[in-house]
C-alpha cells in the first residue's frame, strides 16, 4: 500500500485581496462596535410599557452586533492585516447617528435602535457590493452579517409597526 502525502493547501490571497478586504469590512467593524456601544447604552435608559421586551431585545441585538464584529475582524486578521477598532477609532469613524442622552420613551428607543441598525446596514451593504469584485469568501461574511442586522432590524420594528 503506497503512502500518499498531502500537501497542505495554501492560502490563495494577495496582500492587494486583504487589503480590499480590509477596505470593505474595517468600516463594517466600526459600524458594528458603535452599535454594540448603542445598543447598551438604549438598553440601559428604555423606559415605558414595553421595557421588558425592548430592553431584553436589545441585548439580544448587542450580542448579535459584537458577534458580527468579530466575525467581519476575524476575517481581516486571518488574511494577515491589522485593525484598529479601539474606542477612540469607533468614534471617530463610525456612520452610526448619535444617541439621545438619558431616559427615553420605548418608542424612541426602538426608533433611534433602529436607526442605528439602518446606517450599519448601509455599510455592510457597501462592503457586499464591493467586495463581489474582490474576494467572495469575505463577500459571504457580509452577506451573513446584512441577514442577521436585517432580521434583529425587523424585530425591533415589529414593536412599532401598526
């Protein structure tokens, strides 16, 4: 019986494929990283008949966003580029509207929540369309992670739909 070794299979990217990788998730991180921030911060100060609703939901969305954030992170990392997602960057750089401050009705809560959830999407939306031309596996990462802000969005809006 011959003996047959495989060859362990290589990593098919360029330092130019991480890098546009780079390019379409890091803004998808610090999108995700501002709404997990957000999201407590709404989770905290929620107030009024639906609280206990909102408020676990929203847990739920933080998880979610941080979850995503570290998938989109991890991808970048394993393509061997850094990323910054410290605080300072996050708010410095992200897209997400500001919060209120303090106690807030439910019903604003879930608005402003889902506001931050809208202009997260735009930009995971951004990194699908521009990353089709760049690397489908990453492409995939984002288009998990549009699924999953879609659905959490949708949860929230059931709250307020009439």
């Amino acid at each position: 019986m011959a003996t047959t070794t495989q060859t362990p299979p290589t990593l098919s990217t360029t330092p130019e494929i991480a890098a546009g990788v780079a390019q379409f998730l890091t803004p998808v991180v610090i999108d995700l990283e501002a709404l997990v921030v957000n999201g407590k911060q709404a989770h905290w100060h929620v107030r009024g008949g639906s609280f206990v609703g909102v408020h676990e939901l929203l847990d739920d969305v933080v998880a979610h966003a941080q979850e995503y954030a570290d998938t989109a992170a991890e991808r970048i990392v394993a393509l061997g580029l850094p990323l910054d997602s410290r605080i300072a960057t996050v708010a410095q750089k992200t897209t997400l509207p500001a919060l209120a401050d303090g106690f807030q009705r439910w019903e604003d809560t879930v608005a402003e929540a889902v506001a931050q959830i809208d202009a997260a999407l735009v930009t995971v939306r951004a990194a699908v369309a521009g990353l089709d031309e760049v690397d489908l596996s990453s492409q995939d990462v984002a288009i998990e992670i549009e699924r999953g802000l879609t659905k959490d969005r949708w949860l929230l809006q059931a709250h307020v739909a009439v």
